[in-house]
C-alpha cells in the first residue's frame, strides 16, 4: 500500500491553500489506485504541526532531532511514501512555513516522490519552481505534470479577504489525474528502492 500525504503548504489563518487541497483530496480519493486499494491520500495541514522557525541545534542530515516538534514532524514525514504539496505563490516563492518544514528533515524525505498543485495570480508556478530545487536537495524525485490554478478562473472568490470556493476549470481534473498517476508509479518504484537498501545494510 503506497501512502501520499497531501500538504498544505500555507499556515494563514485564512487559507485558498487549504480549500484547494480539498478539492485535490476528493479527487485523490476517486483515483484508480485507491478504488484498487493500492494507495491512500491523506491531508496534512502544516499549521496544525505549529513547528516554529528551525530551532534544532544540528543540520537535519545528521537526524540528531532534540525538539518533540521534530519528532512528531519527522514522524509524519516519515510515514508517507509521496507527497502532493499544494501551495500558493509568495512574493514569486514558497510560502516560508513550507521552506520551514522541509528543511527540519532530512532522511525523512529520502527516495520519495513529490507532484505539487500550486495556485495564484499566476498560477503559483514560480513556487513549485523553487519547490523542485528545495525538494531535490533532500533527495526527492518530482514529477514532470502539475495543476496551476489561476486565481482568476479556479476558484469563485465573492469577498477578496475569504478564501472562496475551488471550482477548477474541467481540464484541471484530467491534469491533477495524470500528475497523481506519475506520483503513485514513482511513489511505489522510490519505496522499493528504499525496502532494497534497508535489506541490503
């Protein structure tokens, strides 16, 4: 059984990360893998782990966590065997809560895979740019197709300071399908690799 957490990547009180994820679990949860049992989704929502700005004392290489945060973070991390981030675009980045939680870990995310669904006045490309740099780093396979959604036309806002509805355009499903499809394939073959290196220490 391959695990995927799904990450909300934005920590706002007031969140379209958040509503986005949603709709990204519901259709997770009709992907053929899971209606096969082959594959869970869950969510997890970065601000429920409160994890402060990196106060450990070593570089998460050397997995010397000495916070009960880390613990319970890596834990989690620890737990999945690929990862959807869903994230917003600021200020032409990551959200820096999401830079955050990436770098308390290391071995946690080794050998694992990633898909990203972004949004933004933009799309929230130039996030998951940066995201794909920060990820391969600590050793994190993504892959090639991701959803963009545009704030314009993905989500129906009526209040600019609530985060409205997702209603992705109909070509966005098919999309966030074929990104989930790459995900569960590299999410299976990358846990292989890693059961083959712990048998062979």
């Amino acid at each position: 059984m391959i695990r995927i957490g799904i990450v909300v990547g934005s920590t706002r009180s007031v969140r379209r990360t958040e509503v986005a994820a949603r709709w990204v679990a519901e259709v997770a949860n009709r992907h053929p893998a899971v209606v096969a049992g082959h594959a869970t989704f869950e969510v997890v929502d970065l601000a429920e782990h409160g994890l402060p700005l990196l106060d450990e004392d070593l570089p998460a290489l050397f997995g010397a966590y000495r916070n009960t945060h880390t613990k319970r973070w890596a834990a989690v991390v620890g737990s999945f065997d690929g990862f959807v981030f869903v994230t917003p675009e600021y200020n032409h980045s990551m959200p820096a809560a999401l830079k955050n939680a990436i770098d308390y870990l290391f071995a946690e995310w080794n050998d694992k895979a990633a898909g990203f669904v972004s949004h933004g006045v933009h799309g929230g490309v130039r996030a998951v740019e940066h995201l794909r740099l920060a990820l391969a780093e600590v050793k994190v396979a993504t892959v090639r197709s991701q959803v963009a959604l545009s704030a314009f036309t993905d989500f129906v806002i009526t209040d600019p300071v609530q985060p409205g509805e997702c209603l992705p355009g109909e070509h966005q499903e098919s999309t966030l399908n074929e990104m989930l499809d790459e995900l569960v394939a590299w999410s299976r073959a990358l846990k292989a690799v890693r059961e083959s290196s712990l048998q062979s220490v």
